[in-house]
C-alpha cells in the first residue's frame, strides 16, 4: 500500500519506517506539527528528519506551519489545568485531520503515524484520534502499531546517528512539564544517592579507619627543616596524588586565598614528681585549666589532668614537683604547717575524679610557693610529646609552631610546624592571607577511639576562639571566590564549631567550648581546603580527614604515603587536601 506517515521528528521515524519497508509499503513521511513551539525547535527536527529520510531515499512532505491555529483549537477544547490528555487528545486530532485530508487528496491507501513510538505519549488516544481522522474517507485504511517496544532500539540508533534528539513533546506545556519531570527525576536520582551514601556511612565502622602503621615510619625527630619535608599533595574530589615539598605549598597557593592556623603553644603540661606520702613516682599531664572550679589566683589553679599511676592516686593524694637547679629562696616556705619543703617548687593536689572521664584523668589543684604558677610550669614542666615518640632529646621549641603564641594546649597544632616565617612572608608577598584561631589542643588527639561504632565515642570538650578579625577575612575570601585554608585538625574545628547554622554564617566566639566530631558525611561550611600531617589509625582525626575527602581517598593516600616511606605522625611530613 501507499502508505502517509505522519512523524514528529526524526529518531521516531527510525523504526516505524523500516518496519513498514519490510512489510512492502511504499512510504511517505507527512511532517505536520503546527504544535511544535517555536519556528526555531520546527525547523531544528524537520532538517534532522530531512537528512536522515534523504539517506534512506524516502520521500518527505511538509504540511503548512501554523501555530496560531493550533492555539485557537487547543484553546477551545482546553484550558490550562485541565487533564494534560485532554490537550494531547485535541492535538492529536488536529495533525491527523491535516494528515488524512492530504491523504485523500494525494490518491494514498492509509495513514499511520510515528507517535506511538514514544512512551510518554497516550498510545490508545494516538489510535482512536487517527481512526476518527480517517472515516470520512472511506478509501483509507488506518495503520497502527504501538511502536513502543522499538523505542530503545529506535533512541540507540538515533544516538549513533548522532541525529538531534528533543527532549520533550513540542508544544509550550509539554516543555514546561518535561522540564519539571526532569527536574523531579533528577530530585529522586539525587535524593537516593544521597540516602545510598548515609547507609553506607552509617555502616562504616571504626576499624574502616584503621591501617597497619609501620613503627619505622613514625617520625622519632623533626624534619632537619621545617618546610623541607614532603608533602602529599589530594584532590579531595577524585584522590589523585602528587608528591611534593611543603614549601612547594606556594604553588598551589591562589592570590586571595586564606590560611587560617591555630596559634596556640603547648603548655610545659609534662610534671614528674614523686607523691608526697611515700616518695613514689608520679606523673601529671595537665590537658585543661578548669575555671568553674574555683577561682584561679596567682599560685593556685584546678586542672584536669592525667595522671600515673591511676589507680593509687586518689583524691586527698598529693604530688611534689621539685627542680635540682632551683635555688629560689621564693621556694622555701616559713609555714611550719605547709607542706611545701625548700626543694618543692609546686605541689599536685588529687580533688576528685572527672565524670565520665577516661582512666586516670583526676581534677587536681595546682598550688607553688614561688611567685606564679606560670614560673613554676616552666621549671619544672616538660613539653609533652606523643606517647609515640621516644626518649626525644631535641629542642623542644621544634614541637612549637613559628607563630604561637598564649600557651594552653597539652598537644602542638602540628600541622603548623612546617610553616616558616620565610615561607609566611613569601606567601603573604603573593597576595596569600595568614589568620590564626585559637583552640587549646586536649589529649584527644593522641587518643584512638575504642568503641567499633564510632557514633559512641566521646569527645572531650576544648575551648576555641575564633577573633572577628578572622572572621572578616573569612567573609571578604568568600566574597572574592577564594579559598579558605585551614591549617590542621584543630583549625578546622574550630572554624566549623564557629559557624551559625541558623544565621548561615560564621561568627566570632570568645573561649567558647566544643566537643564537634566530624564524621564522613559532615557538611563543611568554612573550609575548602586543609593542611594536615598523617594521623593515628582509628583516630577521630582520621576520620574528619575521610570527612572532608572520602574514607576510600584517604586509606589510597595513606597506602601511598606508606609505600613511598613519608615519615608520619606529629613530626612527620604534611598532606596538602584541595
């Protein structure tokens, strides 16, 4: 038979023509589609259909292009609201009048149409629209397929063509809503991506974060010089590496980007002392100055503290601390009921245990007979290294950053140990910002979490600062689109303890405390980048790195680290994540 097809575009008239070509029907494709919205979008499908019919050697007619007709029909019978079928349905009739009237006239056997091919269009009302188009011409005969078992060999084919593909109907409403399809399909697919990735961290568990740790590799001394060690360069979004030097980090500093580091120095937090009743040894790790307590005073302040051995020092005990080369007569007391004696130039007094602490930490009472507190720290007092580095002989002064300054915390910020004043200036001299937060270093980051759910480890609590003048430089950074760098851990909790979630801003904060754990899947709202060194395993610090990168980036980076002998832990070299 000769057979009028009516197509709407060229992809759909892949199948359908090839089907009734097999079948023995001499073809003519009828592109009448005064529905298509606009002029551009008209012309655009009917070159695509064109090209392609000129290359199967079938014969294309153009029927007249009048979208106002179109309008004033679909305006009759609909009104926007209505059942969306209901426009589909006239607009079907409309195209296929025009296609059976040219049918007659041009002495065809039958009309079918191409429609039914898509599956977002109403096949049954494609079949009765046509029928009824076709019976006042008692000479044609009606042939419908549901074409739709053919669309993905119909869509395949058109891609491989490299042929335009529409992505909606034709008319103004079907654009508007496969646009809003679109936009809801593309919610769903992100909504259960996003909920595929919170069950599976929440399946993570702590030994996700563990690794083995060659006791070879951790650093036993500081690197010869600070900014000479290397440094592990990430992208945080795919994990590619790059092995560099840490004053190579000028590189891949931005004009207008902000470094952002905890200035805090390590407190002399390390007393050996002997306790009083027995003259046994004893050890006291200061971790944070406990101002509700009572009020501190020139010579007395209430701590909470580490101390050894745990299980004898209880409350009531109390703990000398002496210096061999002191020679002070401030040490000496006339009291004939103190406790001090002329070689003890401050005493540990056990108050009470800390509640829901670990084992061993105690409030204890700091008390000396010399001027200060502050004088007594530094005699007696030692900088108290990790538990993983030996019988350090060094200058303890490498365990401090170049620009630390108020001592409080009981571990260094030791990302910041790399930096330079020379490697600051050059920064600086690049346009490369330099702001410091303050936030007092506890013994948590020593600390590997014991629970294998993570969600059940407890984070001490440390107070932070975060000065308005950081704050500001924060802000104009974002403004101009450029980066905020935090140097360390400690930095990024602070800046992100800082951060207002219901003013959707950062804000200035004055010794306030946090205990923010950051586990994969945290939003981070102040960082776009981090300096940090390699961490213990099953440590929170390895997993807020996996927070800000992926849990799967970190351990590849860490393999690598590992198999290229970086030296790791505290004076160990430096990760540069971007």
């Amino acid at each position: 038979m000769k057979v009028l097809l009516h197509a709407c575009c060229g992809p759909c008239s892949i199948e359908p023509a090839r089907l009734l070509l097999e079948q023995g029907h001499d073809i003519t494709i009828a592109y009448l589609n005064s529905n298509i919205d606009d002029s551009h979008e008209y012309k655009k499908r009917l070159d695509t259909l064109l090209a392609w019919a000129e290359n199967e050697g079938i014969e294309v007619v153009e029927g007249i292009y009048d979208p106002k007709q179109w309008n004033t029909v679909i305006a009759q019978h609909w009104h926007e609201g209505d059942d969306r079928a209901l426009r589909c349905q006239t607009c079907y009739r409309f195209r296929f009048n025009e296609l059976a009237h040219m049918a007659a006239e041009g002495g065809y056997d039958a009309i079918g149409t191409t429609l039914s091919v898509s599956p977002y269009q109403y096949t049954q009302l494609i079949e009765e629209m046509l029928n009824q188009a076709a019976a006042p011409y008692p000479e044609l005969t009606v042939l419908f397929t549901d074409y739709r078992p053919y669309y993905p060999a119909a869509t395949q084919k058109s891609r491989e063509l490299e042929m335009y593909r529409q992505n909606f109907c034709g008319c103004h409403w079907s654009n508007v809503e496969a646009a809003e399809e679109r936009a809801e399909r593309a919610r769903q697919r992100k909504q259960k991506k996003a909920e595929e990735k919170q069950a599976k961290l929440r399946s993570l568990t702590t030994s996700d974060f563990d690794y083995d740790l060659p006791q070879e590799l951790i650093a036993q001394t500081p690197h010869p010089t600070r900014d000479g060690c290397k440094m592990l360069v990430m992208k945080r979004e795919n994990g590619s590496l790059q092995d560099r030097i840490f004053r190579d980090i000028y590189d891949y500093l931005k004009p207008g980007d902000l470094l952002v580091a905890n200035e805090t120095r390590v407190i002399p937090a390390r007393l050996l002392g002997n306790k009083h009743e027995t003259g046994g040894a004893a050890e006291v790790l200061l971790l944070r100055e406990r101002f509700d307590i009572e009020e501190k005073t020139s010579t007395s302040a209430v701590w909470e503290a580490l101390v050894k051995p745990g299980r004898r020092l209880k409350p009531g005990a109390i703990i000398d601390f002496t210096c061999e080369q002191n020679d002070s007569p401030s040490a000496s007391s006339n009291d004939p009921s103190s406790t001090f004696d002329s070689t003890v130039i401050m005493q540990a007094e056990v108050l009470d245990w800390i509640e829901d602490a670990q084992k061993g930490e105690r409030l204890v009472r700091l008390t000396t007979p010399l001027d200060s507190l502050d004088e007594a720290l530094h005699q007696i007092g030692h900088t108290p290294l990790p538990p993983y580095i030996k019988n350090y002989q060094g200058d303890e002064e490498l365990y401090q950053t170049v620009f630390s300054r108020e001592e409080k915390s009981a571990a260094a910020p030791t990302a910041g140990l790399h930096f330079t004043p020379e490697l600051i200036e050059r920064l600086k001299e690049k346009g490369v910002g330099f702001e410091t937060v303050h936030l007092e270093v506890g013994l948590d980051t020593f600390r590997v979490v014991e629970t294998e759910d993570p969600h059940e480890h407890h984070m001490h609590t440390e107070y932070y600062s975060v000065p308005q003048k950081t704050v500001d430089a924060i802000k104009r950074t974002k403004e101009n689109g450029c980066r905020v760098i935090a140097v360390g851990t400690t930095s990024v909790r602070s800046l992100e303890s800082a951060w207002d979630h219901e003013a959707n801003e950062l804000v200035a904060r004055e010794r306030q405390t946090t205990n923010l754990f950051i586990f994969p899947g945290y939003t981070f709202n102040v960082v776009d980048a981090l300096i940090t060194n390699f961490h213990v395993p099953r440590s929170t610090l390895m997993m807020l790195v996996s927070a800000f990168s992926s849990r799967d980036n970190i351990m590849k980076a860490y393999r690598h680290a590992i198999k290229r002998k970086y030296r790791l832990l505290s004076f160990g070299d430096a990760m540069f994540i971007y």
